[in-house]
C-alpha cells in the first residue's frame, strides 16, 4: 500500500467485500465502507491506495461476499494479501482561508465547464426533476432556513440511480463547499451543524455506499478530490487559473454523473454562502 486514510488505520478487523469494480473494492467493516483503491484514484479518509497499477482489474482478485481479516498490518482475503506495515497515512492539508476576491470568476468557470459536461453525458436528476431541490436548498442555506433545508435535503436523499444517487452526490458537495466558507460564523456553524444531523438521520434511505459518504460528510470527511476542488475555489493562486481547471476536471472525471452531480452541489453551497455576501 502507500496510503492510507486517516479514518482507516490498520487496526485489527474483520469485513466482508462488499462491491467490486475494475479500480476499487468496497469492503463492509466495522467502522462503516473501506474502499481499496487502485494507485491514480483519489485518496480519502476511508480509502487504502495501492501503490502501483501493477493490477489491471480489482474484478480478478476480489469477489463479493469474501470475507477480509486485517491482522498486525496485514489485510488478507482469500487470494490477496494487503501490506500495511510501512503505509503513509494520508490527511487533507489544511484549508486556504475563503477570499471572494476570485470567487466569482471561478463559479462562472465551474457552471460553464459543467454545463459542457451535461451536453456529452446522459444527464442525472439534478438537472432534471430534483433541481428545483438543489435550489431550494440553496435559498434555504442562504437564509438560514433549517427547517427548509432539512426537508430538502430529506428530499435529495437516495434521489436517483446507482450506488450513490445524483442526490446524494449533490449533498456531498454542499455540505464541503458550506464547511469551507462559514468563516467561522456562529450562526452559520449552528445551521450546518443542524443540516448535517439532518442528513445523517435519513442515510437508511440509501444504498450502503452513499449511506457511507454521507455520514462522512456530515461529519465534515470528504475524499482528496473533493477537498482539492474546493480549495481551489476558495484559494486558487495560480495566474492562470489552472489548479481549479485540474482539480475541476477530476472531479468531474468521477463516474458517469457523480462527479457533475458533486460540483452542482458545491456551486450551489458557494453561491449560498460565498465570501463576498457576508
């Protein structure tokens, strides 16, 4: 291995393999999803990263249903055996402090890199029916609604297909991009703190793997990409722009639609609560 995420020490535990796909494996543990990633994904809290791309397909060596038992820094399943002895352990550095300086021009970037996107793809709920969602939620973020908010969040929940829906993704996304501008706002740390209660109350309406993101991001954990994106929102310096460039087009990159479902709710939490508005 050569990381591993901060939620996901190697300490003694048992899972079971939950899903399997060509880059990454989810495993069922106690402490709620492990993904095995392979070497060029994102790291994550909950996430080991291999440290090569020496295997093609994560399909031939994991199957799921198989049990893994992690012993002493060793995972193993029936046919792989996971070295976490001299493992990194990976945390997000520490976020740039919000300016509203670039804001504006970087949301007018993100909406048009995603509007692109939407015409190549298939496009989710979040441009469809559940979009009148998202902006309520933005409105009711803006104003501090809880009440509003929460029913629209409860809304958003398990909202769409696969195994993390478009509505799932979107919250994901506004609840990173609202931590990282509530510049220490008391009245802004109460709502999202409510918010978030809020959405982990009502993850059992989704599937296992979303469940897992979501309450990770209402307890404020997001993946590298994630972080990376909105960062580069807040506190991008380079000349041309390009850090949010790169890390926009990775996490776009993410699945058929998670990855635009995941921006729509970021720009939806920084317009609600941008720098500039305060």
């Amino acid at each position: 291995m050569v990381r591993v995420g901060y939620l996901a020490a190697a300490t003694s535990f048992d899972g079971i393999v939950h899903s399997v796909f060509a880059r990454a494996c989810n495993i069922a543990v106690p402490f709620g999803l492990l993904t095995v990633a392979a070497h060029g994904l994102a790291d994550g809290p909950s996430v080991w990263r291999v440290s090569s791309n020496t295997v093609a397909d994560f399909t031939s060596l994991f199957a799921p249903g198989e049990r893994l038992r992690c012993r002493k820094s060793v995972a193993h399943t029936r046919d792989v055996a996971l070295d976490l002895t001299n493992a990194e352990m990976w945390r997000p550095p520490p976020p740039p402090w919000p300016s509203g300086e670039r804001l504006d021009a970087n949301l007018r970037h993100a909406n048009a890199a995603l509007d692109e996107r939407r015409v190549r793809v298939v496009p989710s709920v979040i441009d469809r029916e559940a979009q009148a969602s998202l902006r309520a939620l933005e409105d009711a973020c803006r104003r501090l609604d809880v009440q509003s908010a929460t029913a629209q969040a409860h809304r958003l929940i398990g909202w769409g297909e696969g195994l993390t829906p478009a509505g799932d993704d979107a919250l994901v996304g506004i609840l990173a991009s609202l931590r990282a501008v509530s510049c220490a706002d008391a009245h802004r740390a109460l709502f999202l703190r409510s918010l978030s209660l809020a959405v982990a109350s009502r993850v059992a309406r989704t599937t296992i793997v979303s469940a897992h993101y979501l309450r990770l991001a209402a307890q404020g954990h997001f993946n590298a990409d994630v972080t990376r994106l909105i960062d580069a929102f807040v506190g991008d310096g380079t000349e041309d722009g390009s850090g949010l460039r790169e890390a926009l087009e990775a996490v776009l990159d993410v699945g058929a639609t998670s990855g635009a479902d995941m921006v729509a709710g970021m720009i939806a939490g920084l317009r609600a609560w941008a720098p500039m508005r305060q």
